[in-house]
C-alpha cells in the first residue's frame, strides 16, 4: 500500500468518529487517492456511511472474529492506495481488560496502524490533558500518533494547544515515538449524524448527508494539518501478508475455496434480501459465498413480489423489519413464496430480522401486530432494552432435528446432518426485539465469562435466530449450505423433468 493506513479511534462512542473518518474519507477522495475503508467491530451501518462517501465497499477487521493474519491479508489483498479505520466505542474496548481483543487497539496491533484519537472536549477545560495523558499510558505499543481535539472553539484552542503540545513532548521523548497535535475541530451543530436504538440512521435517511460530509472534510481541510496526517499514515506498518485465500478465514480452518457447483458445472444462486428493511450483512461473507462459486441476487421483501425464480437459497439479513412491519405483512405474495420455497426444501440462512420476519407475528414500532411468514412458530416483540448484547460462538447441537418448514427425511439428510451440527461460529447479538421461540438447536456462549443459553433454529436445510454470524469463521458451514443448495436443485431438476415427461 504505496500511502499506508491510519486509524481513526476515541475515548468512547459519541466523540464523533464516523463523520470525522467520512470527512476525511472524502478529503482523500478529493485528491484522488485511491482509498478504502473499514470499520473494526461488528458494525454493519458505519461501513454503509463509508460506502456512501466513497463509492467501493470496505469491511469489517474484528480479532474476535478472525485471526491477525487473516485481517492483515484482508487490507494488503484490498486494491489501493490507502485505507482509513474507524475504531469502535473506546480505544481499549474489548472483550475483557484493557485493549482486548476485539477492540480496535487490538487491530491497531495486528495490523500495525497508527492510530489518531478523537477526542470530544465539549464542555472540557484542562482535564483534557489528563484524559489525553492517561490513554497514552496504556499505548504500550505506542500506536497513538495524533490527537485531534473535537468540539473545541477556535479561541480556547489557542490557549489549550500549547499546553498539550508540551505535555506530549515529554510522552514522545518518553517513548521515542512521536505523538503530536493535529488540531481542533470547532462545534458546528449542523454536522451531526443522528442515530436510533441500533446506532446511526441509515445513509439514506439522512436528506443532507453529502452536505454534511462536504462541511466534515472542509472542516478537516481548515484545522487538521493533513501533511502531518498522511505522514503518519506513510508510517504504517509494511503488512508483508502470507500468500493465502481472500475470504478472510482462519488459518487451517477448512477448504471453502472449492465448490459442488463449479464441480458439476451448476450454477448456484442465492437470492439475498436486500431493501430498507433487510440491509445488514457483512461484506466478507458475501464476498466469501462469490468466492464459492454462489451468485448472489438481491431481491426486495418489501417490493418485490416474488423470489427470483432461479433462487436455490435464501439469505434473509438483519436490519429494521419492525419499522417497515405493515409493508412486509401487506406483501401476501412474498411471504407465500419465501413460506413455499422453504417448505419444499430450499435452504435458508436468517439472522436477526430474518429470523424475525420468518414468525408468525410481529408487533411493530408502531405498537401493532402484524402476520409475517410464519415459516416458524411465535412472535417478536421490542423489549426496550438491549437482549444478550455481545460477542458470542454459537455451537451446533450433534441431536438438533430439524425445524419446521425444512423437508426432513425427504431431502435424505438425517436430523444429525444439520446445517449447524457439530459446528462453532463466530458472531455476536444486537437487538432490542425478542421471541417467545428463538430455538433451542445451537448453544452460544460468551468469551470472557462463559455465559451460554441456548438459541436457534437448525435444520437440514434452514438455520434462523438472533445471532449474526461470521461466515469465514466456519467454512464448513458454507459447504453445507452448498451442498443442501445443489441437492435443492437437482431435486427440482428432476422434479421438472419427471413432470415434462408425463406431459
């Protein structure tokens, strides 16, 4: 990477990361740089924010997730010129202790990327220096290269900046790694992102947002010194990955680069929800289905009226079915062809608002109840609060029979041959809704403390619950998606050409 990389982290969320890191996206873009984005955690609306301002998808680096070979390939595998991360929650926010794994200090480490602090000093005088003097005493390995004073006005930060800048003198003599001042950004009130209860609105809920990007990167242009950024971006560490595969999995950690269908020369096509209401997916899990040989159709829940005719699976995705409830339950024709095709065999993945949209019922934002497919029994309901928030490996039970809507004993996959049995994957939960039946075929279990409960649907041809997976974490699972995918459609292969032979 001719440019390098840099990280954009905070104290904690709120300090104003994602649009300081689209500003400067697009101050990058504006001088032609060739850049990609990441977001490191598993957040799946700010890459969206990445997306808008730059026009190429980026990622997800997660170290819970993958390994530090398999992210650092991630970046080197990615064609360009430079790449900027934006952190999650506080710099050392992990899954236990300081900078643990899983939290963007943690990237920060496996990938070798110097990293800026964003700091929000609104309503902040000098203990700004302490709070700047305290996160650098846990940079032990002195990834911290810049600061940027967030919300200042322009007239405190002539008085504030001489004192930090003598204060990070000392640290950098200290540490023999620089560490300087790049500047204020002062508190405009147009320029603010809103957000709900999953995080910030959608990029296309937001009427000015190119506006506001435009007024971020001008902001940056006017009170950052840019030199002194790309100069530290310049000192990233030469990542110098192993040659390997793209999809981002462990290392050994099984061979999803072949494929029945590139075999037999069928096509499989996985039909991928994909509207307002479904919009939550990794761009690593998509990317690792491509490189399986699975071509990916988009279609809408919402709009459309059918499922693509030439699906062999489905991917149903999280996002915000609760606030589209009325649209999707009007939609007798979608639902009838999702319940059909799932009840004849058609494999299908859902997580999150997949899952919930595959109930019965689900009451809506509005307070309403509302029919859904009811592939599988029970409702949803807001809780209020958020349920079972966290990392979690979710485990397949060897005994999990299969759930309702799959074809049992007529696909000849036996209970123990579910998607999920005898399984673990990666992934995490993150919602206020919650089922009277979440399913009890799978056990997730928490890092660090241990917690597990039970969860999810898993059957020959279906797994659905909350938990948002991860795909390169578990190849295998890919494989039995593959598998089930190519024996769905030489069953209806068949199917057709016993029924043309009768004519």
């Amino acid at each position: 990477m001719k440019y390098g990389r840099i990280m954009m982290t905070a104290p904690k969320s709120g300090s104003g990361k994602t649009i300081i890191t689209c500003g400067l996206l697009s101050f990058l873009k504006d001088r032609r740089y060739n850049v990609r984005a990441y977001k490191c955690g598993p957040d799946y609306i700010d890459p969206m924010f990445h997306r808008r301002v730059i026009g190429v998808p980026g990622g997800n680096l997660d170290t819970f997730f993958s390994d530090d070979e398999a992210i650092r390939r991630q970046i080197a595998e990615s064609d360009c010129d430079c790449a900027v991360i934006e952190g999650v929650m506080g710099i050392y926010d992990g899954i236990t202790g300081a900078a643990g794994r899983g939290s963007c200090y943690d990237v920060a480490r496996a990938t070798g990327t110097p990293a800026v602090l964003v700091i929000d000093v609104k309503g902040m005088g000098a203990t700004m220096i302490s709070v700047i003097k305290g996160i650098l005493a846990d940079d032990e390995a002195c990834l911290i290269r810049g600061i940027v004073l967030n919300r200042i006005s322009g007239r405190y930060y002539g008085e504030i900046s001489p004192q930090i800048e003598s204060a990070l003198e000392k640290i950098s003599a200290e540490r023999s790694t620089e560490v300087c001042l790049l500047g204020g950004i002062p508190d405009v009130k147009d320029i603010k992102l809103e957000s709900r209860h999953l995080g910030l609105m959608m990029p296309d809920e937001i009427d000015d947002l190119e506006e506001q990007v435009t007024a971020a990167r001008n902001l940056i242009a006017e009170n950052i010194d840019t030199v002194k950024l790309l100069e530290i971006m310049a000192q990233a560490e030469d990542l110098n990955a192993p040659a390997g595969k793209a999809d981002g999995t462990h290392a050994g950690a099984g061979s999803a680069g072949q494929n029945d269908a590139e075999d037999t020369g069928a096509q499989l096509t996985l039909a991928v929800a994909r509207d307002e209401a479904f919009c939550f997916y990794y761009e690593e899990n998509l990317r690792m289905l491509e490189k399986c040989g699975i071509r990916i159709e988009e279609f809408s829940p919402v709009y459309d009226r059918r499922l693509p005719e030439d699906a062999d699976g489905i991917l149903l995705g999280g996002g915000y079915p609760e606030l589209y409830a009325e649209d999707l339950s009007d939609n007798e024709s979608m639902k009838e062809s999702i319940r059909e095709a799932i009840k004849g065999g058609m494999p299908c993945l859902a997580e999150c608002g997949g899952f919930m949209y595959l109930l019965e019922e689900m009451t809506a934002a509005d307070g309403k109840t509302y029919p859904m497919c009811g592939v599988l029994e029970g409702s949803s309901h807001n809780t209020g609060k958020l349920g079972r928030f966290g990392y979690i490996t979710v485990s397949g039970k060897s005994d999990a029979g299969d759930c309702a809507g799959s074809r049992g004993d007529e696909t000849g996959f036996a209970p123990e041959d579910s998607l999920l049995s005898g399984l673990s994957i990666k992934g995490h939960e993150f919602h206020y809704y919650d089922s009277d039946n979440n399913g009890e075929d799978a056990v997730a279990v928490k890092p660090g403390t241990g917690r597990s409960w039970e969860c999810m649907h898993a059957g020959s041809t279906m797994l659905a619950g909350y938990p948002h997976l991860y795909y390169p974490s578990c190849p295998e699972l890919i494989e039995r998606l593959k598998d089930r995918m190519l024996e769905h459609q030489r069953a209806c292969t068949g199917a057709d050409a016993t029924d043309k032979a009768e004519r």
